[in-house]
C-alpha cells in the first residue's frame, strides 16, 4: 500500500511511519524542515529496511499555497493512495496567524488536512478500497465550535483553542465519512493517547510543564501512542467502517455534548472551512 503520513518528522507521525514501513508499505513522510525530512527517512529506513519504499515532501501547514503544492507533488509522484494519515498537528502558547490570516492552531490542525484530504481525494477513490485517518484528541473534550470566533480572536487560550481545532477533526472526520458513503473510501479519527512528542514544546518551560503533565496523568511511550493510527490504517478488522472515533483500536464514545458534534454543525464547518479554504462549495 502507498501511505501518506503528515507531520512524520517527529512523535507519533515518525512512529506510525516507521512501523508502517516495517510491514512492508510505501510510506510518504510529509513534514515542514528539509532537514527534519531528511533525517526521518534515515530513521525509518533503520528500522525497516535499507531499501525501504520512503520518500519527502515538504510543506508548512501554515500556508495553504504549500498545502496545495504539497497535493500537487504527491498526486504526480504516484498512480494513487490507499491510505491518507492527517497527522501533522500544533498547539500554540500564544496567538498567532499564518499568512493567510488564520489562526495558526486551527489553520494547521483542521484547515490543511481539510484541504489536502479534498485535494486528494481522487487519488484515494482510484485506489479504493482506501482509508482516511485523522488523528484528532480527547482534547476536544467538552468543546464546542464556536463559529462566530472561529480565529480564536477573543480571549485565546490554548488548551481551548486546540481542543476546538480537535473538535473539528472529529467533525470532518464525520461529515467526510457520510459524504464517502458507497465510495469505498472510509474516514475514522482517533485519540492516540497522552505521550511526552514535541507538541508544544515551543521553549524550556513548556517543555517541562508538558512532560510533568504527561507523567502525572499516565502518558504512554511513543510506540504506543502510533498503535491506533496504524490499526486505523492497515486492519483487516476496520475495513468498511466509516466515521467513527477509536481509542486504544477501540469505537469510543465521544466526550462532548452530541449537539457539538451534530451532523448539523459538521455540515457548516464543512461550508465555511469550503469557504475559508478556497475550495467550490460542494452543496
Ligand atoms: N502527544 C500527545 O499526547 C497527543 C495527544 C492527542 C493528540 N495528539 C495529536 O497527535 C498528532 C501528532 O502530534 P505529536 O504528539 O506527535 O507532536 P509532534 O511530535 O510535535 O509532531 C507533530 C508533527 O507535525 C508537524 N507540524 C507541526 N506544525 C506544522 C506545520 N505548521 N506544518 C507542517 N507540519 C507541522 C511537526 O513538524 P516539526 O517537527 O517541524 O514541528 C511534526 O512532524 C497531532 O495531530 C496531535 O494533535 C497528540
């Protein structure tokens, strides 16, 4: 199988890819630093095999030229994809915008994989049976979009801005399920569980609070922290289903009020991240 894998340059993305690998597929390792990417197809190739099917792309999630570009490259570098990983996220101390003028957060962790996933979307249907997984968060827990503050502008806090970010993951993840619905494309999200990766490490403190954090509330090593995204990927088990939210390769209740996650609210996320994105409105 082809697998892209987004943000694989480190943590749980670098994991999934190198035990993909492992199994014997070609793997896509996206990222934002040449160099990163570069060392990354080093660290998989050590632990697959020498000759392992691995290549880079580049491209920042905060600029959705670069999405855009990113989905050029892979759709001309292979005949089609059979699985799309949306791992690449952040979470930012501070507010700050992409040069689109988005909210950074919510820019990188639900508007790129939006539009690289509708961008490749062809790709994905020319190699159905094919699976899209969204690695979203508990984090979303208890959030709500709020659609007339959709760029965090007042009173940002990270912890809820990236929950929400995590939220429309899960929405995305579900509002593209029922539109794939008798494509043989399928569309699952997952919470990979709580491991100690660079996400918002941004300096020496955040560094420290996050893996005092991790450990106090139970975090798990990075090797497990892939498990579902690969189960999600490649298990016989999950073929043909569609829309769901695993934890621990487990169906998993989410953990919001069913009005924020309802198929109303994921249609209009889906209208105005259309909008936001610059994509056709699809109906
Ligand atoms: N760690 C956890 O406890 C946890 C829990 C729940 C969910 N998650 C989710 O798991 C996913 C992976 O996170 P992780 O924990 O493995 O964090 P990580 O170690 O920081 O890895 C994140 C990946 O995304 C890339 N990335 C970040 N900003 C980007 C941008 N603007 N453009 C392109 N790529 C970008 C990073 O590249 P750089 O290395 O260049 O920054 C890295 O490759 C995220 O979606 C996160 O929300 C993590």
């Amino acid at each position: 199988m082809r697998v892209l894998v987004t943000g694989a340059t480190g943590g749980i993305g670098l994991q999934t890819a190198k035990v993909l690998a492992r199994m014997g597929h070609s793997v896509l390792i996206h990222g934002r630093d040449s160099r990163k990417g570069e060392a990354a197809v080093q660290a998989v190739r050590a632990a697959a095999a020498p000759n392992a099917d691995v290549s880079f792309f580049r491209a920042d999630f905060a600029s959705l030229a670069q999405v855009r570009d990113l989905a050029r490259q892979v759709a001309a570098s292979v005949p089609c994809l059979d699985v799309l990983i949306n791992n690449a996220g952040c979470g930012n101390l501070s507010r700050s915008v992409t040069v689109d003028g988005y909210e950074t957060t919510f820019a990188v962790n639900h508007l790129a994989p939006f539009l690289l996933t509708n961008l490749l979307l062809d790709k994905l249907k020319g190699a159905a049976p094919a699976r899209i997984v969204n690695v979203a968060s508990r984090a979303h827990r208890g959030q709500e979009i709020d659609f007339d503050d959709l760029m965090s502008v007042r009173n940002y806090r990270v912890m809820r801005t990236y929950g929400r970010s995590k939220l429309a993951n899960i929405l995305f993840t579900r509002t593209l399920a029922k539109r794939l619905a008798g494509s043989n494309v399928t569309a699952n999200c997952l919470h990979p569980g709580l491991i100690a990766t660079g996400i918002g490490q941004t300096n020496a403190l955040a560094r420290l609070v996050w893996r005092l954090v991790v450990r106090v509330r139970g975090g798990i090593p990075v090797e497990e922290g892939a498990r579902t995204s690969v189960y999600l990927a490649t298990s016989p088990e999950v073929e043909g289903l569609s829309g769901g939210y695993y934890v621990k390769c487990r169906l998993a209740e989410l953990q919001t009020r069913a009005e924020a996650v309802s198929d109303a609210v994921g249609e209009r996320l889906w209208r105005v991240s259309e909008e936001l994105v610059g994509l056709p409105c699809s109906s």
